[in-house]
C-alpha cells in the first residue's frame, strides 16, 4: 500500500458541502492520512446554467475545509471528460425521448472511475466520497448475518471470502445507493464511505462540534457538479422545439399542445397547461416517431402503472449470485420504497432462432410512473445488489 508509515492514504472528493466535509474529518479522526480533492467538472457559461453553477464557491468551501483540519487541497479538472460522458450522454437520452438520471452516470464515469483512477495513481490507497451508503466486507457481513441469526433459507445467498457488498445508509431518507448501484468489486475495494453509519442531523452536529466552516450550508438539489437548473431550459439550449399534440389516452381527444416529446417525462403533472379538468392530467405514454404525448386523467390512472419492466445494460455487484426468479425489492425512483418482484431473463426469438436475452422485472403489484432511461435498481433487503437502465 502507498502509505506514510502506517497509515493508508485517502483522498476525499470534497463538493463543498457539509457530508464529504465531515467524511474528511472522520477519516482523519480514525487515523488516515487525509487529502481533499473538489473535481471541477463544470465552468463556463454553455447551456445558459453558468449562474446556477457556483463551482468557485463550492471550490473555496472544499479548500477552507482543508485548512480547517490542516490536511493537504488538490484540485482534479474532468471538465471535457463530464461533458463528453455526462451532459452528451443527458443530451442524447434526452433526444430518443427517454428520462436519463446523469448522476447515476457521473457517479459510474466521474467520481468512481476517473477520479479513482487519478488517486490511485497519485498515490492514495483509498478515495471516500460523503454518500450516505455503507460498504461491507464478507467477514463483516458474516457477522451480521450470526448476529441477526439469520437462518439459511432467509439469506439471499451464502457468503464467499473476499467479496465486497453495498447495502443502504442508515439514514433512510437520504440512502444514496441508487446511484452508486454500477459499482464494481474492483472499486468497492477502493472505496470508503465514512458517513454511511450515520443519519443526517448526526452528521449536522458533528460539523458543528468540529467546527467545520461550511457547517450549516444547505444540501445541494442539483444535477451532479452542475447544481439547480431549470432542466427544461437546460434541454431547449440544444434540442430544437418540435410542437405536436397532447392526446386523452382513454379518449382519444387532443387535449393540448407540446413543444417536443422529448421535454415530457413519464408521471409528470406540471408544464402541460391543460385547465378545466376536475383532476390534474399525467403524462402517461410517448410516441417519439408521431411526436404524440399522451396524457390521463387522475394520478391514480391504470394507464400511469406497470408490472413488468424491461431492462438493459444490467450490472450486479456481486456476479457469483444468481438473481433469476428470486423474491427481490427493486426502485424504479431515487428515494421511491423499493417494491417487491422478480427477475427474469428469456431468450428472444427471431428468425427461428433464440439468440437475444430479454431482462425483465416482474413487480408483484403495479409500479407507477416508470420511466424510459431511469434506473430500476434491486435490493435484498438492505444490500443493494445492481441494477439496470430502464428500456
């Protein structure tokens, strides 16, 4: 290990706020050597965000953190790599008329990819990050497991030597494991989460009893490293605006006029102005070809639910185990209750012959508001197992 005597290094991405600031306390509290590293993946002015973007602000905040503790400030740029992976990557799901999550995908291509990669090869041992998720050894999942004495058949699986496991952060409401659920084995172990034991108002005051300079900044409730924007500005900046019409599903009537499929997610209610109904409408199904949105009446309509989910691009945490028609939770939402159902692969025939493998999520009961590009992301229990892009 690259280490100064004893201890292992780490370098904690640090975003200005109040979590991966009290991360950098904890590990140099538990005897770590500590470095602060803020990524800066956004400047400029492009897509008219430039002001909804305090990326210096953020900065200063990282580096008056690190003078506080008295630990060692880098600065890493992936400004061309998050536009080229990130917000063309937003832009492209955007423009097939699906709902992508980029901070899934910064989190899979920036924070846990490039900046890994840069620590690593300067040295550190470890990066940490402030998401509230926790990171489990076999041995120490072994031990939970004889703790709660969980007998066998209520295991999802056995558990081998040298594996790594994600499961939720303590904090229920502020669980960040739907993002990270690309996560690899390889990364896992490199990766610390320092507050993942911890709820919110325990981190709060553990920044105020260190004297931590950004104790009472609020939460950011932005896009990855961009911040707060107004998505639909953000999308009209590149995608031309493609007026068509908004039809009553179960109707069949035009109801209104859009600026572009691709502006309309799935479940949304607000920007359709449609008035005069005695319940809100939903969008409730896209046609790209026709540029057609469709809409229904009533938050509780049959046309906004679904039980069976299409995936791609399917991702498992631990590859030895076999998740096929086994009783599992997934989430088709960040912070939405993951519901219970199955995993299911078939072989898709075409020509005579089976040769394409068709993933699907099976729900239980009827999920609402599933979207196109979102992540469906499964869990047993607390152990977040992987996931998939919604198709």
């Amino acid at each position: 290990m690259n280490s100064i005597g004893n201890k292992k290094k780490v370098f904690v991405g640090l975003s200005g706020g109040v979590d991966s600031a009290v991360s950098a306390y904890l590990l140099k509290e538990q005897g770590y050597d500590v470095t602060g590293v803020y990524m800066k993946n956004w400047s400029g002015d492009e897509f008219g965000i430039q002001a909804d973007c305090p990326w210096e602000e953020d900065q200063k905040d990282a580096e008056d953190v690190c003078k506080h503790l008295g630990i060692p400030f880098r600065s890493f740029n992936f400004e061309k790599q998050y536009r080229d992976k990130v917000v063309e990557y937003f832009f492209s799901e955007y423009e097939k008329g699906r709902t992508p999550n980029p901070d899934v995908m910064c989190n899979k291509e920036i924070k846990f990819k490039l900046f890994l990669e840069k620590a690593i090869e300067e040295g550190a041992d470890f990066i940490a990050t402030g998401h509230y998720a926790r990171k489990m050894t076999s041995d120490e999942l072994q031990m939970k497991y004889n703790a709660d004495e969980v007998p066998p058949r209520g295991r999802l699986h056995e558990v081998p030597g040298g594996v790594n496991y994600l499961h939720k952060g303590v904090d229920s409401n502020k669980d960040q494991t739907y993002f990270l659920y690309n996560l690899t084995q390889s990364q896992l172990d490199k990766v610390l989460f320092p507050i993942g034991h911890l709820e919110k108002p325990e981190v709060r005051k553990i920044a105020k009893n260190a004297g931590l300079p950004n104790a009472k900044k609020p939460d950011s409730q932005g896009i990855c490293f961009i911040g707060e924007i107004n998505v639909l500005q953000f999308l009209m900046s590149k995608i031309p605006v493609k007026e068509g019409d908004i039809i009553d599903i179960d109707s069949g009537k035009v109801v209104g006029k859009h600026k572009g499929v691709y502006f309309h997610t799935i479940g949304q209610r607000n920007g359709l102005n449609i008035g005069g109904t005695p319940v809100p409408y939903f969008v409730c199904k896209k046609d790209i070809e026709k540029n057609i949105v469709y809409v229904c009446l009533g938050s509780d309509n049959p046309a906004l639910y679904t039980t069976e989910v299409k995936l791609e691009n399917l991702h498992l945490i631990n590859k030895n185990v076999k998740l096929d028609d086994v009783e599992l939770q997934a989430a088709v939402r960040y912070r939405q209750k993951p519901m219970a159902g199955k995993l299911k692969k078939s072989l898709l025939e075409e020509g005579g012959s089976k040769n394409q493998e068709v993933i699907t999520f099976i729900f239980n009961e009827p999920v609402r508001a599933v979207a196109s590009g979102q992540s469906l992301v499964m869990y047993s229990g607390d152990e977040c197992l992987g996931g998939g892009v919604i198709e």
